[in-house]
C-alpha cells in the first residue's frame, strides 16, 4: 500500500515569515510538526520533501524551501484512508505539548491546522509515538484515526550530518 498519511519533525532555524495566499504566518526557530496525507503516492510525497526542488503546490513548501528549515524525520503510516485530520485534531487538543500554527496547511480539511510548535520534544515524540503505537495496535475501534491502518514506516532524512546515529532498516 502505498497510500496514507505522515508526520515531519522539521527544525526551523531563526524565525520566519511565510506568506501564503493572504494569510501570512510568523514562525519563531525550534521544532515542529507538520501532518500530512498522500492518498496517491506516499513514498512519492516524502521524496519529494526531501528533494531540494519544491513547486510551491503545499503550504509546507514554503518552509521546507527555506534554507533555514530542514526535516529531522518523517513517520509513514500507510492507510486506505485519509486520517490526516483526526491525528491534527488530537494533537491540536495537547495544548501544554503542541501550539497549533492556526490555518497553516489545513485550506482542504476541518482542523486549526496541520502545522503544530513543539513545546516539549520530549513529550511530544513520546505522546507522537504512543498515538502512532496505539493507532497500529487497533485499541480503540471507535476512533476513526485507528481504523484501517497498515503499519507505520521511519524515514531519517538522508541529508543529516550524524549518518552513524541512523537507525538501521
């Protein structure tokens, strides 16, 4: 299967100005979240995002184009469905772990938005890892985010500077 939804962690160094359409957001240097789906070809979108080239078509290409920004890992998880939205709305809910960059990537679904601050990467990779675990398990059967999914895939980004520290896949 090669459709489904994915996380970046994205470090931004220094602050920056993104403007997109009318909307203009500010983003202070540190680490984020970006949510993601790619109901066509997920290994496809995350190559492309971790290509230097970008087309501007995503809200995220206006970081991820950027000198000052650069993706730390992304997480892969296959699914017939799009869920996107469901796990940007949990995480939108863990206010002292995630500070939702309101209206950033979110134009086609109903949430505050797909691009989430990190408060406390800590927490945030354990609670991000914990969803993702319980999502694979199937715990709670009432939850649309867990229906349907395959297992999820970690991508390091080939381009980081600590090569020995890469898990091996």
């Amino acid at each position: 299967m090669n459709r489904g939804f994915y996380v970046l962690l994205i470090t931004i160094h220094d602050e920056m100005i993104v403007k997109r359409g009318k909307k203009v957001f500010h983003l202070i240097d540190g680490k984020y979240l970006y949510v993601g789906s790619a109901m066509n070809s997920l290994s496809g979108r995350i190559k492309y995002h971790l290509s230097p080239r970008k087309s501007g078509r995503w809200h995220v290409d206006e970081i991820l184009g950027s000198e000052r920004a650069k993706i730390e890992l992304a997480i892969l998880v296959p699914s017939e469905r799009r869920l996107e939205e469901d796990l940007s709305i949990r995480l939108s809910t863990m206010k002292n772990t995630f500070d939702v960059v309101k209206g950033f990537g979110s134009s086609d679904v109903k949430t505050e938005g797909n691009l989430f601050r990190i408060l406390n990467l800590e927490r945030a990779l354990k609670t991000l890892l914990i969803l993702l675990l319980d999502v694979k398990k199937g715990s709670d059967k009432n939850d649309s985010l867990l229906d349907g999914l395959g297992e999820f895939t970690l991508r390091w980004n080939s381009q980081r500077s600590d090569k020995e520290d890469q898990p091996k896949f």
